[in-house]
C-alpha cells in the first residue's frame, strides 16, 4: 500500500484532511504486532485519541477501496460518539465513495439508513432503506444484517 495507495492524490488529501497518520514497521518494531493485534500486513487501523477502535481492516487495498474504508471509519466514529449532525453528510459521502464497490457498498447503504433513522427518528424509513440493502446485495452480510 506504500508504493500504491498512500502515494496516491486523492487517498493523501483524504488522510491529510482528516486523519493523523502514522506508518508502523511490524518487521523494524515487533512489539506493534501484538500491542495492535496487527498480525498481517498490511494492516489499516482506525482509531481516535482515546484509543477506540472504529475501523479495521487487514490486506492490501487500492486507493478506491482505501478511501471507503476511511470514509467508513469516520461514519463509525461519529455514530459511536454521538456526533449525529454529522452522519447524513458521511453518508453521503461514503454512499459516493463505496459506489460500485461490492464489499463497502451495501455496509454503505445500511449504514445510510442508520443516519436518516437518526437524523428523523422514523422507522418505517430505516425499513425502506434497509429493503433496498436487502434488495441490491440479498447474499451481502449487510443485506443479512437489515433483513430482521
């Protein structure tokens, strides 16, 4: 991912605009593995400065799929702190992002229909959203996920 997806324009301005990154050598700083349960590399770890863990993800990804994982991550990171106001605007975002990306896609789409549920309270549109994740992705674990 160093020579390929970090280098790239738009995952470096994304990283640089909403993320303090920083790059471990597993190989050079073995005691990384185990503090970070980072036993393949590479290994993409989201997380505040409270050491809460928002997004994980573990294997070589290229730039688009890249910037759904952190686009995902900030999704998490704000519904799991309460900052609701800032979910319709992340859904979005990540719902562009994710667009045509089998695997973050659907989560993308569930996760759009958890902002508007918080965003209005109303259930019956957290269903609709859901039946189109169930719908577009029916064999995606999100797509099993929203069919309660």
């Amino acid at each position: 991912m160093g020579t390929v997806t970090y280098p790239d324009a738009a995952v470096a301005s994304y990283i640089s605009r909403h993320f303090i990154p920083v790059q471990l050598n597993v190989v050079e700083r073995p005691e990384v593995k185990e503090r970070f349960h980072a036993h393949w590399t590479p290994t993409l770890i989201l997380f505040d400065g409270d050491k809460v863990e928002y997004r994980r993800s573990e294997g070589y990804v290229d730039p688009k799929r890249c910037l759904g994982e952190l686009v995902l991550g900030r999704f998490k990171a704000a519904l799991n702190g309460g900052r609701y106001q800032d979910l319709p605007a992340l859904a979005r975002e990540a719902l562009e992002i994710t667009r045509g990306d089998a695997w973050r896609e659907p989560e993308a789409l569930y996760w759009n229909a958890i902002a508007a549920y918080r965003a209005t309270g109303d259930g019956k549109q957290l269903s609709d959203l859901w039946d189109i994740v169930i719908e577009r992705f029916p064999k995606s674990d999100w797509g099993r996920k929203a069919d309660i």
